[in-house]
C-alpha cells in the first residue's frame, strides 16, 4: 500500500515538472533588439576604410544606451552604430552607402633624430623621440637609419 502511493506521489510530481517544462519551451520569447554597425579598419599611416556591416544583440553593446549614431572603439577599429534593424534583416542586405564616411587620422604623429656633435672628449650621440609612431625593423641598423611607422588612427603630418 505504502508502495502504490509512494509510486502514484512520484507520478504526478515528474507530470508536474514534465507540464512546466514543456510549457516553459513552448513560450516565445520576444526577440532580441538588433543594431545595425558599420565597421571600420586602419592600417598604420593609412587613412581608415569603411570594411562591413554586422547586425548584433543590442544588448551585447554592454555602454549602447539606445541613441544613434553611437561611435566606439573595439579590438578591430572604430564602428558605428547607425540604427535600429530591421525585423529579420541581415547585414547584407544594408548598404555601406548607409555607413558615415571613414575620417581621416589627425596628423599628430612625430619623430626626430637630434644629433650631438662629436668633441674632443667625448664621441658624437644621436637621441630619437616618437609620438604616436613606433620603429620599424630594429635588428639591422647598420646602416644608421630608422625608419618610424605611425600606431593606428594617427599620421605624420603630409601623409
């Protein structure tokens, strides 16, 4: 007898849970708002370049509070987020024409070579400084010559 109701309890508690969870799947979520970016490459002393579009969860853009354009920065360049997407649309199916135009670098980068004459004393000496640049190609400076490259999203002043 204790058997027969210890059975008929745990029947109708796996039903209960089987019915809530079938009805916990069977609910449809609302979807996810989506953003459609533009996103932008550099390359070092190159003027950034419009590159794709992607359409992302909103609330995957932890600082998006909502207003458009949103401009920001990531691991890839600068992106922007231009609008909200449409319903079911794919990145393919906007047009970079959509997208703000890539701004060029400011010309904010800078290197310099100061030489120190050679005394009678003491030998001659060269001091380099860089902003916004580093050196290319260190290993052979045999020759005495550095050449520095901009960092990304800056440039040397005339290109």
């Amino acid at each position: 007898m204790k058997f027969k109701k210890l059975l008929a309890v745990c029947t109708t508690l796996m039903l209960a849970l089987g019915l809530a969870g079938a009805g916990a799947f069977s609910a449809s979520a609302a979807p996810e708002p989506k953003v459609v970016v533009c996103k932008y490459v550099q390359t070092p002393g190159a003027s950034e370049q419009l590159d794709h579009i992607i359409i992302p969860n909103a609330n995957s853009l932890s600082w998006f509070n909502g207003t458009f354009p949103a401009y920001f920065s990531d691991a890839q360049g600068r992106s922007v987020a231009i609008r909200a997407a449409a319903d079911g649309e794919q990145a393919t199916d906007v047009s970079l024409s959509e997208c703000p135009a890539p701004t060029p670098p400011p010309e904010d980068a800078s290197a310099s070579a100061t030489p120190t004459a050679a005394t009678c004393e003491a030998p001659g000496t060269v001091s380099f400084s860089l902003m916004n640049a580093t050196w290319e190609n260190l290993t052979d400076l045999t020759d005495g010559s550095r050449t520095a490259i901009a960092d990304g999203g800056h440039a040397f002043s005339g290109g």
